[in-house]
C-alpha cells in the first residue's frame, strides 16, 4: 500500500462489502466497492480487471478509462 503521492488523486472514502449469493440478487459471491465517483471513470456495464498489490487492490482501466481518468487528474 503506498499512499498519497505526486501523480494521485483521492477520488473519495468507498463502502466495500462482501456480497454472499442469493442475497439481495447476487448470482454469485463478489465483491462490491460503492463510490459514485467511480462512474466518471468506468460506467455502468462496463468492464475491467482487477489484480492483487501488497496492502490492496487496482483496477486496470481500458483506453476510454484511461482518457476519462485522465481528465479528472486535470480538473
């Protein structure tokens, strides 16, 4: 986990959960990470990865991703 630093922006604080299956619809056991700030840069049925670092989690985004993430960074 490397924390704040030069090139990183905090988007917000998020609410993540364990969602068991055949609860509350879940097909199957997932992981959720509810922040609304997270749709400026992946939207709704869109799709990426997900890969495991030392202390955490990251996204990998696609082209368009990138381009919208990009332009948060510069706001």
């Amino acid at each position: 986990m490397s924390g704040p630093g030069p090139g990183k922006k905090l988007l917000g604080k998020a609410d993540v959960y364990i969602h068991e299956k055949g609860k509350l619809g879940a097909s199957v056991t997932h992981i959720d990470i509810e922040l609304p700030e997270l749709n400026k840069i992946l939207k709704p049925k869109e799709s990426s990865f997900v890969g495991a670092k030392p202390g955490g989690v990251f996204i990998g985004l696609k082209k368009e991703m990138i381009k919208r993430a990009e332009k948060i960074l510069e706001e």
